[in-house]
C-alpha cells in the first residue's frame, strides 16, 4: 500500500473511509469552501489527490522509503493543518518533507528541521514537548497551529506554480475558520511568506497595500475585523540554514517569543 488508507487507524488520522475527496483544482475549491470547522476541513486535506505529480511523487517515497525507515509504514497523504482550533499564534511552513512529515503524518515531525522548530516552541512555552518524531509521541502545540502552504511532499522540495495555486483553497480557508482569535502568523521562509499574503487576504484579513520584503524578524500590522494582527518573517531552519548558522537557536527563541508577547496581549 502506497499510502496509510483513511479510517486506518492511524494516530490522530482526520479522516474516514467515506471522507470526500477532491481529484482537481474545482473540487479543492469546493471541498475547502463547504468545509464548516478546522476538523472538517483537516480531514478534507489530507485526502487530497487533486495534483498527479504529488501523489505520484509521495506515494512512491511511501512505497521505496529510506534505508533508515525500511521497516516503517509512511503516511503518503497530504499532511493535514494541526494544532490548536483556537490559536493566537499560525505557523505557516512552504510543504511537508519527503521522509518527515510524509513518512509521520503530522507537519514538521520526523526530520531534521522540526527538530529544530519543536525545541524552540517548547523553549517558548508554544509546544508541550521539545521533540516531535511520530504522530502519537504525546506532542501537543499549545495556542498555536501549524499548517502548509502546500500539503504534499514536492520532488526536490519545490512545488510548481499551478500546484501551489491549487492548494491555495486548502490555506486560505483554514486562516479564515482560526481568524478569530489569530493574533501572530510566523512565515517559516520566503516561500511561505510570499503565500500567505493572498491568502491572509482571502480569508478576510485586511492588508498593506504592498507587501514588504521577507526577513528574519520582519514584522507586518495586519487586522482582522478591529483586532490587531502581526505577520512575522522567520528564516527557515532547514538543515542549509542550521548548518551554515544563518538560523540559529537564539534567533529561533526570538521570533516565538514575540510571537508569544504578542499573542498574549
């Protein structure tokens, strides 16, 4: 089986046998529009196969696997939104890893840069624990939530044009169920910060009228309704950036623990 089939019985699994699929561009769009609550749309997500190149792509990292998890079952789903359904702070990444999030099922579990990412939002009070490895090790976020720009692992971890625009659905409409009580949205890169502006917009977020340029610790007053909003820029930590400290732990802390400050005004 090239994919961990919905209903299963995997941990934290959103969905069940007879959630509706979208196998297109229209049928996202229709699918995230209907979609009344995070929990329903999250299990909408992760039974996506509207991009052919994607799912072929995950399904067949899900069959041949890494040599270190040969003998472990991989999700080879889109990787759903997670968190809290009332967060004050979203965490907006650019697409799941091949063997991480692919492999676990859960957004930044299992690799090298959630490592990273986890142990900062443990640091900072947003994480109940400092790792995140499998989808039932007990990790909860605490007033926070984690989604994807793109829900499926891309070859060579870069979504095309059109896949990007067909995900968009799935991104816009989980900022606008959470938008009540957002208060900070942390960009994790400039993949992501690029396309979260659109959707931040779509979702009924009201906007600069330019959007600024994505930095480290770049902050951006943003509103929904008449509470105040803040878009934070946030390197990536990536093993490139890890290694060659363009990230490190610090500057992580830093950027969560504004974000903390400012969730909690």
């Amino acid at each position: 089986m090239s994919f961990v089939p919905p209903g299963s019985g995997w941990p934290g699994d959103p969905a069940a046998p007879d959630t509706p699929v979208a196998q297109n561009a229209r049928e996202v769009a229709k699918l995230a529009a209907e979609s009344r609550t995070p929990a329903e749309l999250t299990a909408r997500q992760s039974v996506c196969r509207a991009c052919p190149r994607l799912v072929e792509w995950r399904e067949e990292v899900a069959d041949v696997k890494r040599r270190a998890f040969a003998d472990e079952t991989y999700w080879g789903r889109p990787i759903a939104g997670w968190g809290d359904e009332e967060p004050h702070t979203l965490i907006v990444g650019l697409a799941p890893a091949a063997h991480g999030g692919n492999r676990t099922g859960r957004i930044f579990t299992g690799d090298r840069s959630g490592d990273w990412l986890f142990a900062s939002l443990y640091r900072t009070g947003l994480a109940a624990q400092e790792t995140s490895v499998r989808a039932d090790d007990g990790q909860r976020l605490i007033g926070a939530r984690m989604m994807a720009a793109v829900r499926c692992a891309p070859p060579a971890n870069k979504p095309t044009p059109e896949e990007r625009d067909t995900c968009f659905p799935w991104l816009a409409r989980e900022l606008a169920l959470v938008a009540g009580t957002t208060r900070v949205i942390v960009a994790l890169g400039g993949f992501a910060w690029q396309a979260v502006w659109p959707a931040l917009r779509t979702a009924g977020f009201t906007l600069p009228s330019r959007r600024p340029p994505f930095g480290h610790g770049v902050e951006v007053p943003v509103s929904y309704g008449a509470a105040p909003v803040t878009l934070i820029g946030c390197y990536h930590p990536s093993q490139q950036n890890t290694f060659t400290g363009r990230v490190t732990a610090d500057m992580l802390d830093a950027v969560f623990a504004r974000a903390v400050a400012l969730g909690t005004l």
